[in-house]
C-alpha cells in the first residue's frame, strides 16, 4: 500500500464472450460496432468516388493554362487531388480505421476461437489473458492516434 519498493498488484479484466451476452449492453456494443463499420465505408466508398471522378473529369495533371507570363500551367487534376494535405490526411484516417476493423475482428476470433476456452479450475497457466490483453491495448494505441 504505496509502499516504496513493494509488490504492487494490478487486476484487469476482460471480456472473454464479447457478443455472446444476452445483455442489452452487448447488443448496443455490437450494434454500434455495426454502425461505425458501415459508416466507414460509406465514406470510404465517396472519397473513392471523388477521386475517380476528378481522374475522369480532368485527368493526371489537370486543365492546361496559360498564365500571364505565358508559362503553361495545370489546375486541378488528380495529381493535384492526391497531393492535397486534406486528401492526405483523410487517406491516413480511413487506413487508422481500416487498421481498427482488422484489429477488432481478429481479437473478437482471437478470444472465440476454440482452442482459447479456459476451462476452470485450471492446473496450468494458460497466457490467452494476457495475449488478448495486448491485442486490446494495441487497438485503443491505434485508436489514440486516429484521434489525433
């Protein structure tokens, strides 16, 4: 008890069954989840959309134009389109959630997978605690930096 050089204990918990739950909160979860996804990819799907039809509309580099100096210059473009800092920026946040969405499914068959079932009580330590802990402080590390 804040003691200088003691043991210190620390107790987590985990939700081994997520989804598995007669509980409202595990429909609301997985409701949300469902939500999130969707809407993910719908704006994925439009920022593709927009994209090609830049690339369709005004080609690589763009509408050619002569300025005041008579240099040939090009506006527009999807050459122009990907190297905009927005663009860049939103490509960076749709990968984040994609990253997400592949971690969250793979820590959900992860912990349902067959062979991860801890029978209790147990006579051997079996780390599929601490592994799905890991996978969990992994997703919300990603999470922290798709906030960012």
């Amino acid at each position: 008890y804040n003691n200088v050089g003691g043991t210190k204990v620390v107790i987590k918990t985990i939700d081994m069954e997520p989804y598995l739950g007669n509980k409202t909160s595990d429909r609301v979860q997985i409701a949300l989840e469902i939500i999130l996804v969707v809407w993910i990819f719908y704006q994925i799907s439009s920022f593709v959309r927009r994209g090609l039809e830049i690339l369709f509309r005004e080609g690589w580099a763009g509408k050619a134009q002569i300025d005041e100096f008579g240099q040939k210059t090009y506006e527009g473009g999807f050459k122009n389109f990907l190297l905009d800092k927005w663009t860049i920026i939103d490509v960076a946040n749709y990968g984040l959630f994609v990253v997400y969405i592949i971690m969250r499914v793979e820590l959900v068959r992860y912990i349902l997978h067959p062979d991860k079932i801890i029978q209790v009580p147990a006579n051997s330590y079996r780390p599929v605690l601490e592994e799905a802990k890991i996978r969990v402080e992994n997703q919300l590390l990603g999470n922290f930096f798709n906030i960012l």
